[in-house]
C-alpha cells in the first residue's frame, strides 16, 4: 500500500502497519471454496494524529497498540463464511475506524493461491473518517 500520509488531512498524522498477515479463511463463492480455508494475506494501515500517539512517558497506553489491528481481523474472521474480499476489506475497514484515536484506516487483502502463474490477486480499500 501506498502511504496516504500526503493528503492534506493526514500531514499530521503518523502511520501504523500491519504487513502480510498470514490467515486461513473461508472465503470465496465458488462450490470449492466453501469447502474449506484458503491462506489470505492482510495488509492494515492506520493513521492516527501525533498529538493522540506522540509518548510523552513511553507507556503503551498512550499509543494504538498493535495488537488492536489483529484482534480487529479475528473478530471479523470468526464471522464464518465471506463470499468476496471486497466485503472484508469493507468490514475491516469500518472497524478499524472505531477506534477513536484512528483518523484513517486502509485495508488490502489478497489470495497468493488462487493462480499459479501471478503472486495473488486482492483488494484494497481507503477511508478517512468524516469530520466530527
């Protein structure tokens, strides 16, 4: 993913990434997919303001904890069945915009099994929360 840190609403901003977390999922719409898990790999990117993530005691408290990107992506996963990415990437998102230290959020996913001769096919999705 591209950094969005050049858009005008996010020059104050800094950017925190999950990279190509590895999940077995069920997801897909054909018969064979629905049969079972396929690996996906999950790419977060969320952008919180400096003044609501800048430490002033070096506490994790004071910052979006990592471990809130993962925990947002299991909850989603344990859903049961998703037919499209374009539905995870969506639901993630819109997730990852709760926390109400994130200004944006953005969500890729891709499938690296789906053809031999590519490294994966995916989506990606960008959102900015609306001003307050």
């Amino acid at each position: 993913m591209l950094s969005a840190l050049s858009h005008p609403s996010l020059r104050d901003c800094r950017r925190l990434f999950l990279r190509n977390y590895e999940v077995m999922i069920n997801i897909g719409v054909h018969d064979f997919e629905k049969k079972g898990e396929q690996r996906v790999l999950i790419n977060v990117e969320l952008y919180i303001p400096l003044e609501l993530s800048t430490p002033k005691a070096d506490q994790l408290a004071e910052v979006v904890d990592y471990d809130f990107m993962r925990e947002t992506i299991a909850r989603r996963i344990a859903q049961g069945h998703i037919h499209l990415q374009e539905t995870l990437c969506d639901d993630m998102v819109a997730a990852m915009l709760t926390h109400p230290r994130v200004r944006a959020a953005g969500v890729s996913t891709m499938k690296p099994d789906v053809y031999p001769d590519c490294e994966g096919v995916g989506v990606e999705v960008f959102r900015i929360k609306e001003a307050a």
